[in-house]
C-alpha cells in the first residue's frame, strides 16, 4: 500500500521497482482476499442446499414468510450502488477527486438504505418469532425443522450484512482521502481495491436474493 | 559466485535499530520471522508438556495420574496447541517468513505491514484460545465433533473462537508468499529456475489462501451452534453431525498437507546441498508438489469412512486417496536419487533429512492402510491413527523444520552450532520417536481406541514402552534447544556460505543486512546447479 | 529374502486379534499384503539410504556425478506404485463391500448408544445392557442409533466398526465363528467415560442359545474369555457409571405385543385400525412393506424408515385419498425403544 | 503466468467508460425483473435451475466489467476461476455422499425434545402466567387440535370416529378428573382411555397446557388446594418443581422404565 508522504503525490513502498508493479501486487492481493471470501460463503450455501434438497416443502413454506419485495428493493440499492462504485473508480482514474467524493456518498447512501431495509425485515422477524433453531416459535409455520431455514437465513443475511457495513467504512476512509485529493491517474489504488470489494459484496447478494426470497 | 569478498559486518537486520519496539512494530520479514520462531517454539513446549501428561496417565491402567474427565482436556489441549498454534504456522510462518523473500533476491516481502498483522493476528488468536485454560477448560477433542462440541459444558466457544482468529493469520502469510513470488522474483529467476523451497511454500499458500476460509466458517457456524443453537449441525434440532464433519475435513486434511509441504520444501533444499549434487529430477518436484496441492482438496472422505458416510462416496474418496500417494512417493524416491552417486556430507540438517526420508516412508506407507477401505474399518480410530499420523507430524514435519532450522541458522545468527551435539540430539530424537510412536500402530491393530484414559490391562507393556519412547524424544528436543542458545551466546563466526549452497540467500553476508543484499542479485544459473569447482567439498 | 519376510512376519504375527469371523480372515488376508508391501518399501529405502551413506560418503578426490535427472527411472517410479496402489484399492473395495452388506436372514437386533453405556433390544422384546447375547454360526444384523451424542461401536475379532449416530440408523454385521466372550470398544470421542464405555459379546451355542430365547439366565462365567484378551471379562471400566455386570434378561414379553400396548397408550387405534377397516387414518393391516402412493403423485416402499418418519414427521408424506395435516406430530413423544416396538407391531399385521 | 518482471507491459489502465457502466447497470436492473418474474411461475424443480442461470449471468456481469477482469492480467481470472472450482469440489463431493445415503439412514430427529437439556423456563409452571398459556398455546396446537379442535370444544376432525367423546372444556361439567390445574396436569400425565398419556412431555409444558385448556371456559373458580398438588406429587412452595426430568434419564431408572413398559 505504501506510506504516503505530500497530499497527491505516493511514494512507492522501496521494495517494489515501481508504481505500475505495486498497483498490480494490490489488485491481485484483493483478487486472492476474494477467492477466501467465496470459499467462506460456500460453506454457507452448502449448508442452505442441503436444506433446500432434503427439507423442499418446509423451504417452500418458510420462504413464504420472507416478502421477496424487500428483497428486490435490496438488490437495486446494491446494484445501483456497483453502478455508482464503478463511477467513483474511473473518476479516480481520471484524477477527478472531487467526482470521487461525490460518487462514493451516493454509494453510502444506498448502503444505508440496504441496512435500514435489513434492520426493517430482522426486526419483523424478532416480532413473529422466526428465530433460528432451538428459538423457532412461529405458530402459523409448523412445518418440521422450520427453524433450520431461518437459522441460514439468519447466518447468510447476517454475514452478508456485516461485510456491507465494513464496506461502509472503508469507503468513508477512502473518502475522507479523496478530499485531501491524494488521488491522482498514477496513484488511485484505494479506490479500485474498495470498488472490487464493494462489487464483491454486491455479487454475493445477487444470488442470495434468488436463493431465500424467491424459492418458486 | 557474486561478490565473495569478506564485508565490513557492521550493519546487519539485528543490530540495525536497537529496543524493544524496534522489534514489535518491524517491518522486516526477518524480524518478524523471529518473532514468530520464538512465540511457536513457546506454544511448541506448552504443548509438549501436556503430551508428556498424557503419556505419563497412560504409563499404566486405570488413569492413575488424572481423572477421565481431566485426561480428556489434556489431549484436547495437546492437539488444538500443537496443530493450529505450532505445526500449521511452523515452517511457512517462522522459516518461510525469514527465508522466502531473500531466496527471491527480493528486499521485503510484497506486504510488510501484512505480515506483521499476520503476526499479531496470530498472537490474539493464541491468547483467545489460551484464556479457555482459564475458564472451565475444552474437552471436545481438536476436531470438536458435534453434538459432543455443543453439549459439553466447558468453554468450547473461546478455543472455537481462537482458532477462527488464527485461521486469518495463516491466510495473510498464505497471500503475503503467493504475491511475493508472482512480483518480486530477482531478474533471471523464471518458475524453472525458482528453489524447490520456494514451489513448496507457494503450494502451502494455495492451500492455505483456498481451504482456510472453510475452517473459519465451520467453527463460526459451531460457535454460533452453542451460543444460539442454530441446529445446522445438532441432531436433535434436526441438523446433521457427519455434515459438520465433511466441513471440518474440508479443511483439516489440506492442513494437514500445509504442515508437510514445506517440510519437503526444506528436504529438498538441504539433500542437494549436502550431496553437492543437482536435485534428481526438478520439474517432477515441482509439479508433485502443486499436484499435492491441488488433489489434497478431493480427498477429506477417507477420515469419515465409518462415520455414517454413504457406501458411494466411500468408494471415491478411497479411489481418490489413492492418487495423492503416487506423487508423495515420486518425492521419496527423487532425494534417493539426489543421494545416489552424490558425495555426501553428515552434516546435522543432513541426518535430519535421513531421519526424515525413512520416518516418513513408515507415516506415508501406513497411510495406505487407512486409505484402503477395508483395513479402514478395522483400523481408523484406535491408536494405528495416532500412530500413522505422528509419524508424519512428527516425522515429517518436526524432523524437517529441525533440518532447515539447523541449515539457515548460520545465515540468521552469524554463529555457527557446534557438530557433536547436534549430532547426538539428531540421533536421541530419532530412536525416541520410533520407540515412542511404533508400539502405538501395534496397540492399533489389537484394538486399543484412540483418546482412552484407561485401558485394558493387557496393553500394558506397549503402552509403558511408548512412554519411555517420549522421555527418549523430549530429552533430545531440550538438548537441540540447549546447543543452539549456547550457539547464539558463543558460537564461532559463521561465514557468508557455510554450506557452499547457490540459492540467492547464501550470497549475502550473515547475519544478512537489513535490505537483506549488498547488490542487487541476478540470477544467471539453477539454484542446484552443482557442476565442476562449485560441487567441491563444504 | 525369504529371511527378511520371516523375521517380519514373526514380528507381527502376535499383534492381530483372533479370526472372529470368515471375513476376519479376508480381512486378515488383506492386512499381510499390506504390511509385505509397506514393510519393501520402507526396509528397501532404509537399505538404500545406508548403503548410499557408506559407498558415497565425503572422500578426497572423489567428485560427485552431475545427474538432473533420468526421465526413465522418473516413469518407472511413478507406474509402479500406481498400479500397487490400484490393487490395494480393488480389494479393498471387494472385502469392503463383503463388510458391509448382511445377508438378508440375519437376526436384526437394535443398539441403542447413550452415554456410557450399549442397551440391546433383541426381536423378542428382550433387552440387556452392556451384554450382547448372539448366536453361534449365524448371520446377526446391529441396526444402531444413538440417544445423545456420536458413538462408535467397535468388536477387533470381528473386524467390525461403524460410528453411532444421533438422528440416523446405522448398522454392521457378522457371523460369529468362536463362541464365549468377545470384546466391544466404543471408538468415537464422548465424553467423561469414552474409555468406560466397553461392553462383551457373548457368542452362545444353539443349546444356549435357545435356553436365553427361552429366557433363562445365562451363567456368563462359564463362558469362556476373549481369545484376545486373555482373563478380561468385565463389560464396563472406570467410574463414571454403576457396575452393570449381570445384564439379565427381563420377563420375555415380544416386541410386538410391547409394540401393541404402546400403540394403544399414544392413541394410534384412535385414527388406524389393524384388521384393515376404514377409519380417519390409513390402516395399518398389510402397511409394512406394500408401496404407498402418495398425494403429490409420488409413490415409496413403506419400509422402516418410511414408518418412522411417518410416526415423528407425519407430514413429510401424506398418502393419496387422505386430509393433510391432520395427524399430530409425534416427534419427542417416543423413546427410541418405544418406536422399534411400534414398527415391530405394524410389521406384524400381515 | 504472465511474467510481470521480464518486460514491463505498461500498458495504459483500462478506465471503464461511463457509458459501458450505465449499460451494465440497465442489464442488471431488467435482469432483476426477470427473475422476479421467472419465481413468480411454478416450474417445479426448474425454478432453482433458472433462478441460478439469471444470478450467474448477473454475476458475470459484474466480475467481468464492474471488476474489470476482462480488462486484467490472465493471471487475475485464474486466481478467481481456481475459487469457484474448489467450491464446486466442495459441493460435487459434500452431496456425492449426503444423496446416497440409502434407506438405512432415517433423517429426522431421535432424541426426544423432552430429553433436550433446556433449562425449564418456568421454575414454578403450576401457577398460572401469561407465558404460560402462550406456550400452552403452541403446544395445543401441535398436539391436541386434532382430537379437542381449535376452540377447545372437544369437535376436533379426528374427534369423529372416538367414542367416547374428547372432553369439551368450554363446559363447566362433565370433567372425569376435574378442571383443576393439577387434575387435568394428572390426565395429561397419565392419559384416560382412548386419549393417550403425554408422560414423556416435559412437567412444565404439562402445566402450559392444563393452564391453557381452562381459559376455553369457566373454570378460575376451581383452583388447587395443597391435597391435590400432593396427589401429583408437587411441593408448592419449593422453588424448583421436584418431578422436572434431568437431562438424561439415570440408568436405573431407565431399565425399570422399560423393562416395565
């Protein structure tokens, strides 16, 4: 990442031979922390398909209680927020940290949108009492092991919104540097690692949506 | 052979900046390798003394030194310590770290401040782990099996925990080492041209980067099991035990292939050495070691053979754990033939590699009787396991970190240990090893289960040899660690190449400066390329 | 040569448990192969190394050969042990898939693993703890579960393991060739009492065999003890729970006459009726072992499992012409004992 | 590999046109809808099948052109590639084993929830609380609906073929037992004829559904006098009820339970 001296000019780390060498050792480093992020979450979609395979009534039954329009509404705020991300990164290309700024708090907007949406549905589901395993206590859902679909709900949603919200503060870091405008055409590597990473996170929900919310 | 000429030794990575913090907030990679060699060989001796508990309890029947219930937290200790806390981040953390970057010709590796979370990220994962020791204790085993893991009452979430936060510090070593070796290799040095070490340390990363994230997952969903009870994996809340069990293997055998990947890695560095002979065969090395690698993904079925797995699937992972010998084997066989014909010299790390090549042998060819389906049956989870699997552990890759740490310790302490008593400990270490662990695969098959306190009375006598055996090794691994304080405190000066080996670390002075190279090294010939003057005597 | 695979042999011979069964002895077969092989390789790498160490030793004048390679020798290292490492998989396989499949007459009888101690439930009602009484010469068939936490149930002589697990059936088999005592180890981690948790078979002659059918007690100290273990004949060890040693045979009241009151006592007769006339709940006269169509069109062989889950889960499969949801759910409200027998009984009405 | 050391390809960044993104973004957007649309249409096991291609192709979308891999280093794409092979390992083999288990292998849960070690929510159950009926509420439901109906008045569907009739509890009489708390908790234990003994339900769930079952009619007048908590062997003012089953039965008692049953 490199120690950085005067505002818009970046001082290569000394063991790297130059600018373009360290932007792509970061990138690929963000490449190789996305390949461990993939394998986390598998862990959690094996663990929804077992479900999905040998429970698919309880599943069909349970889904019926998550309202896939919330869902929806969550996947355009994060696919908006990709599209403003993208933005925020070609503008830190181009130098133009004033764009960046811009970009980026529409970009954290939407995230507070997600998580409010988010909070919204975990508490609904405190007051119906669809809690995960030994806690189920929904008394219109009898289906067997009905509390199992809501403990991956709960432990895929959860995951998923905790690596949003570290996104969140990632981004407000890289913001609060785009308005020192240290991003310049030769040194914009925090963006692009944050936009991977927003992208990512963004990726993970388009298929959790699909999965929990709209089981057919 | 680069610049040759004796240095003025005034500036070097240990005298660079003096104090303590100097040494807590480095960034060089040697320094913190230190680090790390100190903090494991700690965690290596607390682990220690609790297996020398357990052998002392079962030195005759009837749980004499400890309770059931006592002698279930020891082993449960004993194999958390040593494999998420020693074994795992042994060689690729400790020697890796201190080596990897200088056998690139590179200054640092590609994420210095990386590294040292790495460090500290383990430091906190130990203490989270360790703090259970002071609370009512872990007694589920180190593979914390469900629904045993959720029902007993000891403090199963903070070891669950620990080990979670450890997992991450072996996946930044794991990134920081694939990064460096994709960027930072000196002019000249192609993937042919790269030291078996290195293909050996960039296998363990693959592995570490792909399967920890899966360890990370299942101890969060166990820990999530105890606190909330989310019943994924608890039968009577409808999970599935053998579920927890294939994630948990998902794991735990490439770990397994993490803890001996650089051990060979180091075997294949030191045999080449002390032959003055090229390694036989280089590229079928290299590619045996990413091949390793990759299958060693496909292959966690053979632990779970009797544990409700389907017939099926029985079959293929037995199928499959077949082809994961055939490389390990084409190893072997590669450093007799870098011993054929070589002119050998018995140095310690030599006798170590000797050590390992015929202890591994045993590990890698019982081995076969637990991927064998039907022996499978009779022998997985009695002491024919324990066996088999300290002869690799131990065998392979304590003999192997014993073998590099005695080869790179000029380079990094500028003294050099004295011969004899290295030689004596290399030998007390082996005899003991056999003694201690090849009664147990005798045990084993008459039928004695792994982790009893007590046992019937007629396996005594095997029992009471193999604890012998563990004084014979512990007094061998207290005289390694005597000799070499005694080295760091008066040893003579070591020379820039005491060994005469031509991979890029020994061109510069030791101990080495802090940019680790005087001038910048290029690569011009192999790293085994021992022809003509340069194969000559050490 | 021949020396060196005596003196291995005789090293090993005294560390096998007897030959419990016949396929103890394909097992055993097996293992020797095995350990032939491994004991080549290992001898033949030691023997290199030594040899190496003393022929190519640091001597003055004498330079070292530069060899990289020898793609030849790399090839013939590499066929070789796959094609041994294929044989042993092969009949691994073949003597696995002899382990694990019963002949269909075997003698099923249930274990059920809780902590610290086996409980069996014979056919016929009988149930004894931590003393498994089999015949001699016969086919017997364990169908295993457990009540708490993960079990492994173990016999050396037999050659014979498998995990007992909470929530799920699982089973091995044997046919007992030495009469008298043979010992049992629970071999999967759990708890307290793992290493207490032994239990004894007890491989009875026919004439005693029919005399424990017949209910009379057993003298189990005439038995004779574990050819393996010479002298041991307790069935448990350490504290951690009572001293069961006489597990006897309770009063001989047949599982499906036990499975008929418990039937009865959970309200089944109120929905299901046994002599096949019409009632809220499809009958269970000529039930077990006919294939059910179900609503959804689908169709499944009422077998054990089917039973049981249509017991515990009684949603999961609801059969075509009748309301769903309508017979309560069951789960929790029968011991594992309780449910063989029912099963037992709805097996009986033929 | 490509190796970066040798020659320096320095090759100008790819910067992703603001044009390239909005398209991407329209894409994403409409593909949403579609499987929305696609989810509201039953095609049995299709469903999963479609719903996958749609998110695949999404995602596509975005690690090709948001993230740039198409633009990137070959090295980049096998890195991410190696990730999604290793899961798909993971899965192939995870259910080469879980879908062939065969019949031996029952799902579903043995221990009986009775034994599940919860620590009993209600220390003193047979005085009546909210809570209690609530939880009296949902194990009515479970259990007793099909035989005394949902309000209680004994008219349940499989109420049709019993004889004699479940009880009604919204009357005051006709009770064999009595509608004390205690009396019906001693039904439940026990069971009376045709209606089974619910013995192996832990004591305090007894105590929610006798609660739950007097408030269908008039029954507050009829409370429990220290004789009848004796009869089921209840010691009122101990905090903890004595007859709450530990977590798991004590051998003994286990063997005289069922050598008896």
């Amino acid at each position: 990442m490199g120690s950085h001296e005067v505002a818009g000019e970046h001082q290569v780390a000394h063991h790297f031979k130059s600018a373009l060498d360290e932007f792509e050792a970061c990138k690929q480093a963000m490449w190789i922390f996305l390949v461990t992020e993939v394998l986390f979450f598998s862990g959690l979609f094996v663990a929804y398909t077992v479900l999905r395979v040998f429970e698919p009534e309880m599943v069909k039954a349970a889904h019926h209680f998550l309202d896939w329009r919330l869902g929806a509404l969550n996947t355009v705020f994060l696919i908006t927020s990709s599209l403003t991300m993208a933005f925020a990164v070609s503008a830190s290309q181009r130098g133009d940290n004033k764009r960046v700024v811009r970009q980026l708090i529409y970009t954290l907007i939407l995230a507070c949108g997600f998580c409010v949406v988010k909070i919204y549905e975990y508490s609904h589901k405190f007051h119906d009492k669809l809690l995960p395993g030994a806690h189920f206590g929904n008394t219109e859902l009898t289906a067997n092991k009905a509390g199992l679909f809501f403990s991956v709900y709960f432990v895929m949603t959860g995951i998923h919104a905790l690596h949003v919200v570290i996104g969140m503060g990632v981004i407000l870091w890289v913001i609060l540097r785009a308005r020192k405008n240290e991003f310049s055409p030769n040194y914009f590597t925090p963006v692009e690692i944050t936009g991977l990473y927003w992208h990512f996170v963004d990726l993970v929900w388009i298929y959790l949506f699909p999965l929990l919310y709209l089981v057919g | 052979m680069g610049h040759g000429v004796a240095l003025a030794h005034g500036d070097n990575y240990i005298n660079h900046s003096k104090g303590l913090k100097s040494w807590l907030n480095t960034l060089d990679h040697k320094r913190i390798g230190i680090m790390y060699l100190i903090a494991i060989l700690s965690f290596f001796l607390v682990g220690g003394i609790f297996a020398m508990l357990i052998r002392l309890n079962l030195f005759s029947p009837g749980s004499t030194l400890v309770s059931p219930s006592k002698y279930n937290q020891l082993f449960t200790y004993h194999g958390a310590i040593m494999v998420f806390m020693v074994i795992i981040p042994m060689i690729p953390a400790a020697i890796g770290n201190m080596v990897l970057p200088m056998m690139l010709g590179a200054k640092d590796v590609a994420f210095p401040r990386w590294n040292l979370a790495s460090f500290y990220v383990y430091l906190s994962g130990a203490a989270i782990a360790c703090a259970s020791l002071f609370l009512n204790g872990v007694d589920t085993g180190w593979t914390f099996y469900t629904p045993y893991s959720i029902r007993t009452s000891t403090s199963a979430v903070w070891v669950l925990l620990g080990a979670f936060v450890m997992g991450f510090s072996s996946i930044l070593t794991g990134l920081n080492f694939v990064v460096s070796i994709h960027k930072l290799r000196a002019p000249g040095m192609g993937w042919g041209k790269m030291p078996l070490f290195l293909w050996a340390l960039y296998g363990t990363s693959v592995i570490q980067i792909l399967a920890t994230p899966v360890l990370a997952i299942t101890l969060l969903l166990a820990a999530l099991e105890r606190i909330v009870g989310i019943g994924i994996f608890d039968p009577a809340l409808g999970g599935d035990p053998v579920l927890f069990q294939h994630f948990f293997w998902f794991y735990s055998h490439p770990a397994v292939y993490i803890m001996i990947l650089p051990a060979m890695g180091v075997i294949s560095e030191v045999v080449p050495v002390f032959s003055r002979k090229p390694i036989f065969g280089y590229t079928a090395i290299a590619m045996a070691t990413f091949g390793i690698a990759l299958v060693s993904f496909v292959v966690w079925g053979h632990h779970m053979f009797v544990s409700g797995q389907s017939e099926f699937a029985n079959f293929l992972f037995s199928l499959i754990t077949m082809f994961v010998a055939i490389p390990t084997g084409v190893k072997v066989f590669s450093w007799l033939g870098t011993m054929y014909k070589g002119s050998l010299h018995f140095h310690a790390p030599m006798l170590y590699a000797i050590g390992f090549i015929f202890v591994f042998t045993i590990g890698g060819m019982t081995g076969m009787f637990l991927a064998t389906l039907a022996t499978d049956v009779h022998l997985t989870d009695t002491y024919f396991v324990v066996a088999h699997f300290h002869y690799v552990m131990v065998g392979g890759s304590l003999l192997g970190f014993l073998a590099g740490l005695h080869y790179w310790f000029p380079k990094f302490s500028g003294k050099m240990y004295a011969e004899t008593p290295a030689m004596i400990a290399a030998i007390l270490i082996n005899v003991g090893f056999n003694v201690t662990f090849f009664p147990q695969f005798i045990l084993g098959v008459l039928g004695m289960p792994r982790r009893y306190a007590d046992y019937l009375p007629q396996f005594t006598t095997l029992n009471r040899v193999s604890t012998v055996g563990s004084w014979i090794i512990a007094a061998g691994f207290l005289l390694v660690l005597f000799y070499l304080i005694h080295a760091l405190l008066r040893g003579k000066k070591a020379s820039d190449n005491p060994w005469k080996a031509l991979t890029l670390e020994w061109q510069s002075p030791s101990p080495p400066p802090h940019e680790n190279f005087l001038v910048e090294p290029v690569v011009t010939d192999g790293p085994y390329d021992y022809r003509g003057a340069k194969a000559g005597p050490i | 040569m021949t020396l060196f695979f005596a003196l291995v042999a005789s090293a090993f011979a005294a560390t096998v448990p007897v030959q419990g069964t016949d396929i103890a002895g394909a097992w055993d077969v097996l293992y020797w192969f095995l350990i032939y092989v491994s004991a080549f390789f290992v001898f033949g790498i030691l023997a290199a190394m030594i040899y190496f160490a003393v022929r190519y030793r640091r001597q003055e004048g004498k330079r070292p050969k530069f060899i990289e390679g020898n793609t030849a020798v790399e090839i013939v290292w590499t066929v070789i042990p796959t094609i041994l490492v294929m044989i042993m998989f092969v009949w691994g396989w073949v003597v696995y898939k002899k382990m694990i499949h019963a002949p269909l007459n075997a003698l099923e009888i249930r274990v059920i693993g809780k902590q610290w101690l086996w409980q069996f439930v014979y056919p016929d009602g009988k149930q004894s703890i931590n003393d498994l009484y089999v015949p001699l010469n016969r086919p017997v068939k364990l169908i295993m579960s457990s009540e708490d936490v993960l079990h492994g149930f173990f016999i050396p002589n037999f050659r014979v393991k498998h995990d007992v697990v909470p929530g799920m059936y699982t089973d091995v088999w044997f046919e007992a060739k030495i009469p008298g005592i043979h010992q049992i180890f629970c071999t999967e981690y759990c708890g307290a009492s793992h290493s207490g948790m032994l239990a004894r078979l007890l491989v009875l002659k026919d004439d005693q065999w029919k005399e424990f059918l017949g209910g009379k007690k057993i003298d189990i100290a005439a038995l004779s003890s574990d050819p393996t273990f010479p002298g041991f004949r307790a069935n448990m060890l350490g504290e951690g729970m009572p001293a069961v040693s006489q597990g006897d045979a309770s009063a001989p009241v047949s599982l499906v006459s036990q499975g008929k009151t418990v039937a009865q006592s959970k309200g089944c007769i109120a929905c299901h009726s046994a002599d096949g006339s019409k009632m809220t709940g499809p009958t269970w006269k000529g039930l077990a072992g006919s294939t059910r169509k179900f609503a959804d069109g689908s169709e499944g062989k009422a077998d054990d499992a089917y039973l049981r889950e249509s017991i515990e889960n009684s949603a999961a499969k609801i059969v075509a012409g009748y309301p769903a949801g309508q017979m309560p759910v069951y789960k929790g409200l029968f011991t594992e004992v309780e449910l063989a027998q029912v099963i037992e009984y709805i097996k009986s009405l033929k | 590999m490509a190796d970066s050391n040798q020659h320096h390809k320095n090759h100008e960044h790819h910067i992703l046109a603001d044009s390239t993104a909005k398209q991407v973004f329209v894409a994403l957007i409409v593909l949403t809808i579609v499987t929305v649309a696609t989810a509201q249409v039953d095609l049995g096991i299709f469903n999963f099948a479609v719903a996958m291609l749609i998110a695949s192709v999404k995602a596509s979308l975005v690690f090709m052109i948001f993230m740039g891999l198409k633009y990137d280093h070959r090295e980049n794409s096998v890195i991410f590639g190696s990730s999604l092979v290793f899961m798909a390992c993971f899965f192939v083999l995870c259910f080469a084993d879980l879908l062939t288990r065969g019949d031996v292998y029952v799902k579903g849960s043995i221990l009986p929830e009775s034994l599940v070690s919860q620590p009993s929510k209600f220390p003193k159950a047979w005085v009546s609380t909210q809570e209690l009926v609530a939880h009296g509420k949902e194990l009515y439901s479970a259990q007793c609906v099909s035989c005394h109906g949902a309000e209680g008045a004994g008219n349940g569907i499989a109420a049709a073929a019993l004889n004699p009739k479940p009880r009604n509890f919204t009357v005051a009489d006709g009770w064999k037992n009595g509608p004390k708390p205690s009396q019906i908790f001693g039904t439940l234990t026990k069971g009376l004829n045709t209606m089974p003994a619910f013995a192996s339900l832990p004591p305090p769930d007894r105590w929610a559904l006798a609660h739950y079952v007097r408030t269908f009619g008039p029954h507050e007048s009829a409370q429990d006098t220290a004789a009848d908590f004796a009869k089921v062997g209840v010691d009122p003012n101990k905090a903890e009820d004595a007859s709450a089953g530990p977590t798991s039965i004590p051998v003994d008692a286990a063997i005289d339970l069922l050598s008896t049953d």
